[in-house]
C-alpha cells in the first residue's frame, strides 16, 4: 500500500491528479509516507467532518 501512496503523491505533485482523499483508517499510514517526502510542505490536507482529509498540491509550500 505504501508504494500506491507514493504514486498517487507523484500524481497529485505532476497536476496529473487535482486531489487525493483519505479516509480514516488509512490516514496513519498515508501520513507516514507522506512527511518523508522533500516536497512535504507543498501537500495541505483540509479535514472533514468523520475523519476524511482530502490533500491538494500547493506550487508554494506552507510556511
């Protein structure tokens, strides 16, 4: 599973993809994967109501 979230990274990074939504259970892992990226403070993940996060990709990174 680790491999398809660094895929899905590489496509929401390319503009291949506008969004990626994670749902609960999966947010451990996909944090995981995530925060060892170089790139890491260009992904900002908006939190919804039951534990969904849906990250998009910022061409600046958060400060």
């Amino acid at each position: 599973m680790q491999e398809s979230y660094e895929e899905k990274l590489n496509m929401l990074q390319n503009g291949d993809i506008q969004n990626i939504v994670v749902e609960k259970n999966e947010f451990i892992a996909f944090r995981e994967v995530l925060v060892h990226r170089e790139d890491f403070k260009h992904f900002s993940g908006n939190a919804e109501q039951g534990g969904r996060v849906i990250y998009t990709y910022l061409n600046t990174p958060r400060s």
